[in-house]
C-alpha cells in the first residue's frame, strides 16, 4: 500500500503540466512588464523571485527543477531587455572597465564558506535518508518528556557537541535538521 502512496506522491510531485502553466504565465507576465515603458527591471526580476520562492515553499515541484527554470527565466529576461544586456556584454567583454564588472565580483565571493555550505547540505541530506536525525529527535524528545525547557537545554547541548567537532555552519545546518524533525 505505501508503494502506490509514494508513487503517486511522486506522480504530484513532477507534474510537469503544472510546472508548464506556472512558467508560461510567470514568464508572459515578467516579459510584458520588463518591455513595458513604465515598469522597472527590479519589479519584474522582484515578482519573479517571489513566484519562484512561493512555488518552493508550497513544494509541489522538485526544488532544483523550480529553481533552475526561475534563473533560466531570469536570463532570458536580462538579455531580452535592451538596457540590461548591455551592462552584461559590456561587464564580460571590457572585464573590469565597466562600473558592473563581473571578474571584480567573483574575486569577492568567499568560496570556501559556499563549499562548507554545499558539503554540509549533501552531508545532511545523505545523513537525513538514513534516518540518524529521526533516531537522535526521538530519544532528545524521550529524554526532555515534551517539556520545551529541558528541549531547548538538550538541543543546545547537542549543538555545543556538534560545534566541537564540527565549523558552526555544518553544526546549525545539523541542528537545525534536528529541530524540523522533532
């Protein structure tokens, strides 16, 4: 019975009918408003955003699908819009003469703080599937009886024990798993 429930929860979950309206309707509107004379582009680019943050939080598409149509969508935007493309092409081709230069802002990024991040979702990710934060949710709710004191007392003293061991970011990322479970 349950591989007839997941199966049709997977059925739900990439219907890609709905996918298809939303993206057509979300890029109609955000191409009519971007060419439009009175709009501006962060208003298009802002309700974009919003519609792809809303369709993720009611999960009921696959989050990288969703996420890799709303910057596709985003692109195609950006350099149908005449003002904007012209900052892009001048940004790549000059390669820092411009007031947008986009080589000045990688050099900013802090990529080893994005790699702990990725790493430590893949790490949670996997961890999550095997069910270890289940397992360590229940007996944190055993051990505290429901009360929220003595729950808060044992998720700080795990989070103390994870930072320990673990950079703080891979510790919250953790924790905080630990807390949507229980």
């Amino acid at each position: 019975m349950s591989e007839t429930t997941d199966s049709a929860s997977a059925k739900k979950l990439h219907n890609p009918l709905h996918v298809t309206i939303v993206v057509t309707i979300v890029t109609t509107v955000c191409a009519v408003m971007l060419h439009s004379q009175g709009t501006p582009p962060k208003y298009v680019f802002g309700l974009l955003l919003a519609v792809t943050l809303g369709m993720l939080a009611l999960e009921k598409v696959n989050k990288a699908i969703l996420v890799l149509l709303g910057a596709g969508i985003a692109l195609l935007l950006g350099f149908s819009h005449k003002e904007i493309s012209k900052h892009l092409i001048e940004a790549v081709s000059h390669g820092g003469d411009s007031a947008h230069s986009i080589p000045s802002y990688i050099v900013m990024i802090d990529w080893g703080t994005i790699g702990i991040i990725i790493g430590s979702t893949i790490f949670v990710t996997l961890i999550s599937r095997s069910g270890l934060f289940a397992w360590i949710s229940v007996k944190i709710l055993k051990v505290s009886r429901g009360d929220p004191f003595k729950l808060l007392i044992c998720f700080s003293g795990l989070t103390v024990v994870f930072s320990a061991f673990l950079n703080n970011v891979t510790a919250m990322i953790i924790v905080g798993s630990l807390t949507i479970v229980a």
